[in-house]
C-alpha cells in the first residue's frame, strides 16, 4: 500500500513538473514511479507517452512494450504506440501496431486517421491501396485524403487512374482547384506528357497567383513553352523573402536547373547552396555518423551468410530478377530504359515494396528481441513478402516477360533481402563519376528525410558508404553482379548494351537502343532525360563547378574499403 501511494505521489509531481515546461524532473518522476511499479501497464503507459511527448522515441517504445506485455488487449496503448513508431520513421511496425489498435477501437476516428497515415508511408502500395479506397470514399470532401488517394494510384502504376481521380476532384476553394493542378501536373510529369504538364501548372498559377510551388513546375519544362520565360517572376518572388521555406527551397532548385541550363554556373550553384541550406533548416544537418552506423550493422549482421537467417531456396518458377542499383543521378534510369525496352524484359521503375519489407525486418536482423509490433523474421514471412514482391514487380507487365526490373537505386542497402528472397536474381551496379554525382544529387530536390544529399561532404560521405556496402555485398553472397560505367554507356551504348542483354539472359534487340520512343510512365527526376538518346553532355559537368567541390572531394578522400574492380560480370560464391 505504501509503494502504490508513493508511486501515486511521484505521478502527481511529474504532472506538475510537466505543466511547468520541466520535463526533466517530469522524467525522472515517472521512472522512479516504474520502477516502484514493475507490474503496472497504465505507469509503464504513462511515462511512454511523456517519453514520446518530448521525441525520446527509443525509450519510450520499451515502456510502451512493457505496457503491452502486461496489457496486451489495451487499445488505447497500442494507439499510442503506434503514433510512436510513425514519428520514430518505423513505419511497417507502426502499421502492425495500429492495426492492432483498429481492431480494439474501430469506431475512433483519431484511430482511423492514425492507420490511414500509417498506412500511406508504411504498408505495401497495393495492400495499402484498397483500404484507403474505402477510407478516400467516406472522407469525399477532404480534399488532401482525396489527394494521397491519388499519389497512391500513382506508387501503383496505376498513373491513368490516378489522373482521372485527380481530374475529377471538386475544388470548393481556389487553394484546392490549384493543389488539383499541381497534382494533376506531376502526373503528366509521369506519364512523360510534357505539354500537358506544363499547362497544369500554369494553370494552378493562375489559380493562385505567385505560388512557389506552380513555378518550380514550370521552369524545368519552360523550354517547351512558347510563352514568356518564368525565370524573372521566380527571381522576384524570392527577392521578397517572404516564401515559406519548404517554397523557397524548392523554387531554389528550380531556379538553379535554369541557371544552370542556361551557362550561369555561378548563379545556379548560388541557387543551390541556398535551397539546401533551407533544407537543412528544415530537416536537420546529414546524419554521416547514422550513415555509418547502418553500415556497419549490415556488415555485421550479414558477414557470415546466411548464418542464422532463414534463406528461401531458388525457385525455377520465379522470373529472372534484376535489380538495378547505385548512387541517384549514376545512370540507372538509364540502364532499365535500355534494359527494359527489350520485348522479353519489364521494367517495374523504382519499387517501394522490397525497401518497406527491408523495414519491416531490420530490426531482427540486427539480432534484437522481438516487440509486440514487430514482424517475426521466418521463413514463413519470408514467403509472405517474396508473394507480395512478385505482385508488385508483375504489376504493369503483360505476363509473357521473362527478366523482371526494379531500379530502386538505394536497394544497395537491402541486397540481403535480395539474396534471402531471391537467390538466383542478379544485380547491375551502375557508377559514375563521383563528381558529376554529386553536382547532380546537390542540384535535386529529393524527399526531406534524405538529409544526407543538403551537403556536398555528406554526399561525399554517401558516395564511399555505397562503395563500401556493395564490395562488402560482392564478398559475401551468392548473387551475381555486374558494373555499368555510366561515361562507357553514354560513349559506347551499342557495345555496352549488348553485355548489359546478355548478363540479363537474353538475346540481343536493336529496339533496346530505341528506348528514349516509349511512352510508359517514368517516376524518377530523370523522366525527361531518358527520353533523349543516349549522349554524353553530362559527363564532366561538375567541371562547371570546380571551385565548390572540395567539400565533396574532401569526404571521397576519406574512402577506404574501395570495391573491387567488376567492370565483367561477378559471381560471389557462398563462403
């Protein structure tokens, strides 16, 4: 009786410790309150969510599994969990979590919302796709439900779909009949319809005069237009500094391409340097020592393959797999281009499904206990998440394919996933020089988490972990590689196509020269390059931009471990 009263006091004084802004002594409150309550799920419960309420995501996820242990049933907590694992970007687990707390408390709208999310950045594209459908059709009204609804589509391939649903959104407010614009832009974006996209932004900048985000649009597919040249209204909008950041950046790295197209290296590296400083004022410096620190789990985890990890055998019935992987910006939407306009190849684009399922396994890989929300790492799921891939990779092809293509470049991080789902599929390593890598990535507007590419040392340091993991990678399993030097391609794209065929186990087509005539979407920022010819114009760009790059050039100084040449095709026996 006594310990309950005192844990009672220590509860009572970290909520007064937590009103008064003093989270520490809050903290401290309510972890001498679990230890006096070992076997309490509502103090284990509480102090998680003070954890998670000031971002110690880490430690308040083991007092949310120890909640959950003691009470497994609570809806509530696995809510909260949930919640905790989305904001700690442990997306897979926290579908599994709130699926859970759907269960518990279907009828919670604030439930829903979460799974809703959850869902979005953390199930498979087509697992997702059907619940939010349901979901979209009870929210007809909310414009940015009706939004993501269509952006998933769009991760399906469903691109025609996704722009018929755009086009039909009603637009109560002029704000959402342009955001519909936008949307509807990108979309012809991705289905490579040039003239059509640029009409959708400017018809979203009409809708919302001096929008940031209608004119980053417009200026890299201007050279299409017949109108008037948007630099000019872009360079006065940023004059004003009135922009929101996120709009600022992006009209930065905008503004730059057109610089940069135009000659004016200086003003477009200025460009540059000022959107990724506003990036990183956003989301944070590079993470090189997190970098760092994946790389050396993976190596660890996976040095003695397979050692205690379940491996599926080769099926003779699977296609023939390619998984096309490098640094953004080396050449591979290139190669699955070429690869892919082969009439016995598919290529499936950039898959999110094998990064998710890597996700939803990391953390057993890494030799940790099991929580409530993981998924167990078994054969069992294993063949749950090949059946899922395989879906995903034939979504789009005709059925009759024999080479299967997905060119996620950061696969290089997930070929042990690779090699236990897939055994006999084959990896295309694509590089280039370093140099013109990195002007081009530091050039990009890639996603927010993408820290690393703000600065041109963390793109270095980015550079030399890839080298790292794929030599290691190469070592260790028991898959086959081959190398595509992207300034080899570009100069000798006949010859260097032909061994590209062959590694893929097919016989040669002239067509696979032709690829820049298809016409099927294309998601990645290389969409309108790749419907040129091959050319070598982009080698030795960086040169432009000599006097910056020693930030860049510095970190690549800094590689150790380089890989082993493989300019021939590879096969890495098991040890």
């Amino acid at each position: 009786m006594q310990e309950r009263t005192q844990v009672d006091v220590l509860r009572k004084k970290a909520q007064e410790a937590q009103n008064t802004g003093d989270a520490p002594t809050a903290i401290q409150h309510m972890r001498r309150a679990c230890e006096l309550a070992p076997d309490d799920a509502l103090v284990h419960k509480q102090f998680a969510s003070l954890l998670a309420t000031h971002g110690q995501w880490s430690e308040a996820l083991e007092y949310f599994d120890a909640s959950l242990r003691l009470g497994p049933s609570d809806g509530h907590t696995w809510y909260l969990a949930g919640l905790a694992l989305h904001s700690a970007g442990q997306y897979p687990q926290a579908v599994n979590a709130l699926s859970r707390a759907m269960r518990e408390l279907s009828a919670n709208d604030r439930v829903s919302a979460a799974f809703a999310e959850a869902l979005f950045h953390g199930a498979l594209p087509d697992a997702a796709l059907p619940w939010w459908r349901r979901y979209a059709a009870r929210h007809a009204k909310d414009a940015a439900i009706q939004l993501r609804l269509g952006e998933l589509l769009s991760r399906n391939g469903m691109h025609e779909e996704a722009l018929l649903h755009f086009k039909a959104l009603p637009a109560t407010t002029p704000a959402d009949a342009a955001s519909k614009q936008i949307a509807v832009a990108q979309t012809f974006e991705d289905l490579g319809k040039r003239r059509e996209a640029l009409e959708a932004y400017h018809h979203a900048l009409a809708l919302k005069p001096g929008w940031a985000v209608a004119l980053a649009g417009i200026l890299p597919l201007q050279q299409a237009d017949t109108g008037a040249d948007m630099s000019e209204p872009a360079i006065r909008l940023l004059e004003q500094k009135s922009l929101p950041p996120q709009e600022a950046a992006l009209l930065n790295y905008a503004l730059g391409k057109t610089y940069d197209t135009k000659g004016h290296h200086a003003l477009a590296m200025a460009c540059w340097h000022e959107a990724n400083r506003l990036r990183r004022d956003i989301a944070g410096e590079p993470a090189v020592d997190a970098l760092n620190r994946r790389v050396d789990l993976l190596v660890r985890c996976t040095s003695r393959w397979p050692a205690e990890m379940p491996v599926l055998p080769q099926d003779e019935s699977d296609p023939q797999l390619v998984f096309i992987v490098g640094m953004p910006r080396s050449g591979t939407t290139l190669t699955e281009r070429m690869l892919g306009s082969h009439s016995e190849a598919h290529g499936a684009g950039e898959l999110a499904e094998l990064p998710l399922i890597a996700r939803m396994f990391w953390p057993l890989l890494q030799g940790h206990a099991p929580r409530p929300w993981d998924t167990p790492l078994t054969r069992d799921t294993l063949l749950s998440a090949k059946a899922s891939y395989l879906r995903a990779i034939r979504r789009g092809a005709a059925g009759s394919e024999r080479v299967l293509i997905d060119k996620a470049p950061l696969n290089f991080f997930n070929l042990w996933l690779v090699a236990a789902l897939f055994p006999g599929a084959k990896i295309v390593w694509c590089k280039r020089d370093p140099l013109d890598v990195g002007v081009s990535i530091y050039s990009e507007n890639f996603a927010l988490e993408e820290r690393l590419c703000t600065r041109l040392e963390g793109i270095g340091h980015y550079i030399a972990a890839q080298q790292r993991l794929m030599a290691h990678w190469m070592r260790t399993l028991p898959l086959q590689f081959h190398t595509v030097i992207y300034e080899t391609l570009a100069r000798s794209p006949e010859a260097e196509a032909k061994t590209l065929i062959a590694f893929a186990g097919l016989d040669w087509e002239p067509g696979c020269l032709e690829f820049h005539k298809r016409e099927d979407g294309v998601q990645t920022p290389s969409r309108w390059q790749v419907r040129q010819p091959v050319h070598t114009r982009s080698i030795g760009r960086w040169k432009h931009y000599s006097e910056h790059l020693a930030p860049l050039t510095d970190a690549l100084n800094q590689a150790i471990d380089e890989p082993p040449s493989c300019s021939d095709s590879v096969h890495a026996s098991r040890p």
